[in-house]
C-alpha cells in the first residue's frame, strides 16, 4: 500500500505554483500579487504568503513584502552559471556513483535509461524522452548516496528545468543529448572514470552553448 501524504493548504499552493513557474505557465519576470493569488485560489493570504515563503528559499521567486513576489529573471550570466554549476555538482555525483560498491546497478540503470531515451525518441514522444534524460542524471545522484549533495542539486536544477521549458522551442538536439549520455555510460561501462568525467563536461558545455547561441540567434532575427 502506498503512503498517504497529507498536504496542507500552503504544500499544494506550493506545489501548483512551482510547477506553473518551471513549465513556464507563469513567466519569468512576472508578479505574484497576494490579491490576486487569492483571487485564484479562493482563499486567505496566509497560505499563500507561506507558499510564497518556500519559492523564494528555492530562488524560484524573489518575495516582495506585503506584495508577494516576482518570478525569478534570468540574463546570460545567470545560464552560464547554471549550466557550469550544473555540470560541477553532476560530475559529482559521477564520481561518488563510480566509487559506490553496486557500481553494476548503477551501470544497468543507466543502460535501461537509454534504452527508454531511445524509444522515446522512435515514438517521437519528446516529453517522455526529457523525462528519461533526466532520469539519466538522476540514476547517478541516487548511487551518489549523499544527501547534501543531492540538495545542493535541487535549487539549482529548478532555475535548469526552467531554461529547459522556456527555450525547449529553441533548442532541438534530443538526438545529440541521447548520443552524449550514450558515450558517458561507454566510458562509465569501461570504468574509465576520466574519461566518463570529460564527457560529463562537455556535455553541459555543449548544452549551455547551444542555449546561448539559440538566443541570441532568436534576438537578432
């Protein structure tokens, strides 16, 4: 039987707004006024000011007092450091995951990972495809086995997902991401952890520029 999580008023306004705001329903740049989340929500502010409270601990929303807040701006500095931040804390993760004695799950995790990358993309299914490349990433904090590193990773990978959503319109390279996450778990297979660590980088720097590229291409057209 599955656990029975009880959420209160101020978790599920939480959650609805953070998933509004990483899915790019609610845009960067725009504001969260109490009244009119209230106005949404059918309900008093103080839930609301709670929910508020958690997205701006999350970097997710920068709070305005009394007001209530303003979906988080991000310029090229910011991706940039996302991106290269990113790439530190999952290199990480590859390398504590390498070291971990079930290195072998960790290895047919991954193999099973891309093998639904890969029909996800025969399928043409590109939702279903982000999520199994995620999964990717995911498979190596888990045998990481650290939970600081892990929450270090959350934030971060929050402000990623909405670069992900927000440009995915721009960027249309889900058989290159496929192709790099199949050399990454050559090499990891090969426990040639050097190697596995280069390609880790190169394959958050080639995302980060092609990102960058993509905007500014869509800014000057």
């Amino acid at each position: 039987m599955r656990d029975i999580v009880k959420m209160t008023l101020a978790d599920q306004i939480y959650t609805i707004l953070r998933e509004d705001i990483i899915s790019q329903k609610i845009k960067c740049g725009e504001k969260l006024t109490l009244k009119a989340l209230q106005e949404r929500f059918d309900i008093s502010s103080t839930p609301i000011r709670e929910a508020i409270k958690r997205l701006s601990q999350e970097g997710l929303i920068d709070h305005i007092t009394n007001i209530g807040g303003k979906v988080v701006e991000i310029n090229e500095k910011d991706i940039i450091e996302i991106y290269d931040f990113c790439s530190l804390l999952d290199v990480a993760a590859l390398k504590l995951a390498l070291k971990n004695s079930h290195v072998d799950d960790v290895i047919e995790h991954l193999k099973k990972s891309i093998e639904l990358q890969e029909n996800s993309l025969k399928q043409g299914n590109i939702e279903s495809f982000k999520l199994h490349s995620d999964d990717f990433h995911d498979i190596l904090y888990k045998y990481a086995n650290n939970s600081k590193l892990y929450d270090a990773s959350l934030k971060i990978r929050s402000l990623f997902s909405i670069l992900t959503n927000r440009y995915q319109n721009f960027v249309n390279v889900e058989t290159v991401v496929l192709n790099e996450h199949k050399n990454i778990f050559e090499a990891i297979t090969a426990k040639d952890s050097d190697r596995a660590v280069i390609l880790m980088e190169n394959h958050f720097e080639h995302a980060k520029n092609y990102l960058l590229e993509n905007i500014r291409n869509n800014l000057n057209s």
